[in-house]
C-alpha cells in the first residue's frame, strides 16, 4: 500500500508538475496573429462553514466563515464551548442547499451550494455552474474559449457587468476590459475542485462592490480533496477531457494538485478546435482557525469561434445554423495567478488577510457585420487585452455585546490596481490592417467597509453597513484628445431586517445602494473613431460626462419557510434602480448612452428532498425593466430577460446508481424596435440529463445535452449588418444557435 500509495503521487505529481511548468512558468503568447489549423472530428478541506453558521463538526466558538469575497469572518454562535487547538485540516463536510440558513441568512435570496449540489447538475461548459444561482441563464454567442453571457434579475449581464464573482478571495471579473465591461471568464475553474458556491442577490452586503447590483458569488475549492481521482471523458463533436487532482500531507501541513486538459470541436461547420489547459498547486499550513495558504493557477485556451450570423442567411440558404461567413473569428486567452490567504481567529475575533497578483492575456477576433463597415476586406476586428493585477484586502470581525444583545462588528479594506495594454484594431483573417485605438490604462481602486451584525432577541436581528468606494483612472491613448485622467466616489448604505423565526418560518426586508464602474477610456474620451467604407472616421463623442461609477438602490422583501420537513422553500419580492446604464461598446469603440432604468421583480426557489436517495428543486422567476425616460429611450430595456424557470430532479437509487434529468427556460425578450415594430426573440427550453454507475472506486457517467435535440437560439439580437453582395445594410435577427443532442461518457476513478 505504502508503494502504491507513493507511486500515486509520483505519477500525478510530475503530470502537475509539467502542466504548471508550462502554463504558469511559460513566457507570454507569442504575438504572431496567424490561426491554428483546425482537426476536424466527425463524432462530433478543508471545511468551510457558512457564513455566520458554526460547523457541528468543529469545536470553536469563533468558527471562520467565508464572506462574500472569500476572507473569513467569526461565526455569530457563541456556544459554550472553547476553542480546540488542531495542527491539522478538520475533516470535509458536505453542505449544500439542504443546508438550513434560518437564523443565518441576511436575505431571502441569498443561498448556498455545495460540491454534492453541483454533481447532480450536467454541464455543457465550466461557467454552467452559475446556474446554481436561481434565476441565472448561462449562454454563450461565440466560442467556448470566450466568457460566458449571463442573465439575471431583468438584466442582460453579458460578460459580467453587474454580477461579481470571486474565486478563493481573487476577483473573476475585469473593468476596462477589450470586449465589455465586468468581463468574468470562468474557464480557469475546475468543476470538480469547486467545495461551494455562495451567492447573494442585490445591492445588500458591504463586503461586495463593482459589478454587485444584480448579485454576487463567491466560489471555494478544496483546500484538502475528500479523495484523489482522475476523470477521463470522451463525446459527441471531438469532446475530450481529462482531470486529475489529489492532496497529500506534508508533515502537519497540505499540499493539493491538479491538472486538466480539454479539446472541443462542436457541432459548427468551422471546427472550434478548442484546446483549453488548466493546472493548480496549493500549500495549506494550518488549519480553519490559524493557518495560512498559497495558490498557483494556470489556464490557456486557443479556439476558432462561429458568432451569431443574421437570420435570413439562413432562410436564403447561404449557410446553414453552424454556418459562419468569417471561418478565421476566434481567440487565444491566458491567466496566470498567485494568490495568497492568512488567518487568526480566537474566541472574540478573526482577522484575515488576503493578496493577489493576476496575469492575464486576451486576444479575440470577431465579425458581426460582416461586410457593413469595409464591403472589400470585411468588418473582422481584434480586441486586445493584456493586464497585469495586484489586489487583496484586509478583513477584521469582533464579537462583542452591543446594549445586551450579541453583536460582531466586521471593517474591511481592499484595494486593486489594474496595468494594461489594451487595443481595437481591424484585421482580415486575424491580420491588423488599421487601428481604432491603442491605449494604456492604469486603474486604481479602493474600498472601506463596516457592518455590523447584530441579534436583538430571539425573533429581531439586523445587519447595517456602510461601504465607500474610491477610483482613480489613467489613460494613454493613441488618439490625441482621448488620454486623461479620471477619479469617482461613492457611499453605499446598506441594512437588512430580519424578522422570526415563527413556525419554521423568517421574514427579511433589505435595502441598499451598490454600483458599477464604467470603462475608464470612456470617461476621459473626446473622439470616437471607427471604420467606415474601409477607412478610420472621426466624430466628437457624444457622452463627455461620461461617469467612472454608476450609483444602483434596491429593496426587497423575502420569506424564507421551513416550517414543511425536508422542503426549504423562499419568495423574494425585489426591486432595483440604476442611474444609468453607460457603458462602454467594445465590438465598436464607442460609448453607447442609455438612461436610468428600473427593475422589479418575484422569485420563487424550492429544494425538496422527500426521501434521502430523492432531490427535486425547482426555481421560478418573473422580472421586468423599463427606462423612466420613455420618451427618449422607449419603454423596455433591450435583452432584459423576463420569465426564467429552472427544474430538476436527481434519484439516488441502491446499488450505487445516480439519475438526474433538468429543465432549462428562459422566455422570451425584448431586442428593439423599429420602423417595422417591435422584435422579441424566441423562448428556449431544454432539457439536461445524465446517470452514473458506481461499484467500488470506479464510477461511469452518461451525460445527455439537449435530450429532444430541441432547435432553439443561446442567444438572439436586433442588429444591423450587410452580406457581400448586398446593396443595402439591413436589421435582422442575429442569433447563435444550442449545440443539438450531444453525449459525453465519463470513467471516474477514486485513486
């Protein structure tokens, strides 16, 4: 056992080992533009206790939870027992949705989801696993190598604006970023490394800031792995992947490994040839309570793209639905982290410490007018993004008496600055022939923050916070007129009632301002310049007051009921302005202007488990947006997704069998209007299922995409663009199609 065990960690530690040399280690993309030929392929812990929750398996009064940006805090629960020294990681402790948060949570909508939750949920892509956020809509319009498109709460997120997301206390969105603003690509993430999911909705907590009006997440992986294993899965469209990972002591402490490796075609008529490789090390010293960690992380992708394509192309028969008239779109992307915690907790604090430095590459090429702009050599163009990022923050709670009542009072500082070199230029067939801008940006950010939680009596307890922002922005532009300097500043109350619980049963009401930064090159700039009939076209722009931050106010009201065994159901009643929604275009390079918006809305989120080898969920939601300024903007907010329903089902039958079946819809929504009316895309509902067969330490997994190869659109817009050929621009549905019925078998080891 002893060799087996030792050849184990030989075998996957020089695969790591490799894999990081590689990634992490290896210099900068090289800067040829050139595209890789496709292959085509015709087949086609440690523990973590909820925020201000106690793990029963631990013995501390003052357990450290997770806040909402991955520091820890001090639990509330101040039972009679002392603190227990421990050299070593306490064992992993499985938490989910099952989980009560009665008397834990601040709000009806905030919840959390653990790696057992994830399990029973198929993914088509890493990024799907947001869909544990109720409400949440996970797409894509381009190639899997690219951020994901994400709606929620009425609002087209696309790439990350208004939600945040923090990965092990590192931010996962980007400001000022080449393609949109808040861009937050998950394809760093390893799914099976992924302990626990928590998310929050609204602008509610002071730990969260940019990019936190609709809501927030804030994801852990392991610290120490229940079991090592290694997955091996092949599929439908050239679909191969592989995933290792395994954590061993080291003397009292731990180190976790993990590398993984995927290629994907898809179903498109140009193969997506995606070639994605992701790697971790992590060095745990300690334990929940004292202790310290280090993290390397380490992801490239490479991939061909086929973007939305307008529907009559279609209907004329030019292409069919995987079909693209810009074979050479695509993109190349890399990131590259060392991140860095350190924590003391006692009986009557918990202090935690947090750093990280983030290099990341981006260089995507994309064509959606096709020929509109330059009818000889197309209208492809390059957004190119290459940033280094220093952050972290600092994250003090104490627990203390306030008036007689338990209280525990949280202050924080975080801070972040952002250097890059970021472009727009025109390219044919991925090589530059003019530029729109080149520009060098330096962002710099901070935050201070203090809540205080505080429990009155059995039934009445609150939580107020106070949260004030600061930006300052520089940019070195290309274009004279367009570098400057810029700051913004914000408070942002915040305070949370929470009223019970009566039967099982506990009451919330929330309110509270947020915001989102908006892209600093649009705060300082003077000129737009674009590209008309194959050559630049300067114009004044239109917005000069262009604000660095956009202040969001919200309320909500919220049920959450227990009272039913084995059912934890809630309501959210909610509502949410916005000043503005200014944000900066970059497929064109300029600012698009729209006014104050508001959005109101109902969520309905149930998890049963009527029988231990049974789980069924199901989350509805219903919302609507609309500007205060009809007259100028019209009435409804293009692309804010309304209706949206999320079901499933998962049996976990004897003899080791697991079987899950999903339903994923969202309705339809508005996209413009014009001369010709109004235009709404299609709904979509599809349906996910799967099944997996364990006997002893093997397991094998069916996973089934699209189950009724259901023809349905990821994503739909109202745009303009022109055909070669054509005489004459014209509005149409852009759209990119759901992959069809896909399989994918996966052989699971525990090693």
């Amino acid at each position: 056992m002893e060799a087996q065990t030792l050849r184990r960690h030989f075998v996957l530690g020089k695969g790591v080992g490799i894999l990081l040399f590689l990634v992490i280690l290896s210099p900068a993309w090289p800067q040829d533009l050139t595209i890789p030929s496709p292959t085509p392929n015709p087949l086609g812990s440690k523990s973590i206790v909820h925020p201000k929750k106690k793990d029963a398996k631990t013995t501390a009064t003052a357990t450290p939870a997770s806040t909402p940006n991955g520091a820890v805090s001090a639990s509330v629960d101040s039972g009679p027992t002392t603190l227990a020294p421990s050299a070593r990681m306490p064992e992993v402790v499985v938490i989910g949705r099952s989980e009560s948060l009665i008397g834990t949570a601040d709000t009806s909508s905030e919840g959390y989801v653990g790696q057992d939750d994830l399990s029973n949920r198929p993914l088509l892509r890493p990024g799907e696993v947001m869909e544990n956020v109720p409400g949440m809509i996970v797409t894509q319009h381009s190639g899997d190598g690219k951020a994901n498109q994400y709606f929620l709460r009425g609002f087209n997120l696309d790439h990350g604006t208004d939600f945040s997301t923090w990965i092990d206390g590192m931010p996962a969105n980007f400001p000022t970023q080449a393609h949109g603003q808040g861009y937050m690509d998950l394809n760093f993430m390893i799914p099976e490394l992924v302990e626990s999911v928590n998310y929050q909705k609204g602008p509610y907590y002071a730990e969260n800031g940019d990019f936190s009006s609709a809501g927030s997440a804030q994801i852990r992986t392991y610290q120490i792995l229940p079991h090592a294993f290694a997955n091996l899965t092949s599929g439908y469209f050239g679909y191969q992947r592989a995933v290792a990972a395994d954590s061993t002591d080291v003397g009292l402490d731990h180190l976790v490994y993990a590398m993984e490796t995927e290629h994907v075609d898809g179903p498109w008529d140009t193969p997506e040839n995606y070639r994605k490789y992701n790697g971790l090390l992590r060095f745990v010293s300690g334990d929940t309570q004292k202790g310290w960690d280090l993290t390397a992380l380490g992801y490239q992708g490479d991939w061909n793209a086929s973007n939305q394509i307008p529907e009559r192309a279609v209907e004329e028969g030019l292409i069919d639905r995987f079909g693209t008239f810009s074979p050479t779109d695509g993109g190349r992307s890399y990131r590259q982290s060392l991140s860095g915690e350190w924590r003391d907790n006692s009986l009557s604090a918990a202090t935690t410490v947090q750093a990280y430095y983030v290099r990341s590459f981006f260089d995507l090429f994309s064509d959606f007018s096709l020929f509109l702009n330059n009818p000889v050599q197309g209208d492809q163009f390059e957004q190119y993004d290459d940033r280094n990022i220093l952050g972290g923050q600092l994250v003090q709670t104490w627990n203390h008496d306030l008036w007689g009542a338990d209280s525990h009072t949280t202050a924080g500082f975080q801070i972040r600055n952002d250097f890059l070199h970021i472009g727009l230029y025109n390219t044919e067939d991925r090589v530059r022939f003019s530029t729109d801008s080149d520009d060098q940006v330096n962002l710099l950010s901070g935050g201070l923050f203090v809540s205080n939680l505080t429990h009155w009596n059995d039934w009445f307890r609150t939580t107020i916070g106070l949260r004030g922002d600061a930006v300052r922005y520089d940019v070195t532009a290309n274009v004279p007129g367009n570098s400057g300097t810029s700051t913004g500043s914000l408070l942002s109350p915040k305070a949370n009632l929470v009223f019970g619980p009566w039967g099982g049963t506990e009451f919330y009401l929330s309110g509270g301002f947020d915001y989102h930064s908006n892209d600093a090159r649009g705060t300082v700039k003077n000129w737009d310049v674009t590209t008309q009939n194959g050559g630049p076209v300067t114009t004044a722009n239109p917005n000069p007051d262009y604000p660095a931050l956009v202040q969001s106010r919200g309320a909500e009201f919220g049920v959450r009921c227990e009272s039913i065994p084995n059912l934890r159901s809630t309501v959210s009643f909610w509502l949410l302005d916005l000043d503005s929604e200014l944000v900066f275009d970059g497929d064109d390079g300029t600012t698009d202007p729209s006014g104050a918006t508001r959005r109101i809305g109902i969520e309905w989120a149930n998890d049963w488990r009527p029988l231990d080898w049974i789980i069924l969920d199901a989350d509805l939601s219903t919302s609507q947006a609309h500007y205060f300024d009809a007259a100028t903007y019209g009435l409804q907010v293009p692309e804010a997704v309304a209706d949206v329903v999320s079901a499933g089902l998962c049996v976990k039958a004897p003899q080791d069998f697991k079987f899950e079946i999903r339903l994923r819809y969202f309705g339809p929504r508005f996209l413009g209007s014009d001369e010709t009316g109004d235009h709404y895309s299609q709904d979509t509902a599809l349906v996910n299922a799967g099944a997996e067969y364990t006997r002893g330490d093997a397991s094998l997994a069916l996973e089934i995409f699209n189950l009724f190869n259901t023809q349905a659109d990821d994503i739909t817009y109202w745009d303009i663009s022109q055909l070669k050929g054509e005489s004459a621009p014209q509005y149409d549905y852009m759209f990119h199609p759901v992959e069809p019925l896909a399989l994918r078998a996966t052989l699971k080891l525990r090693i």
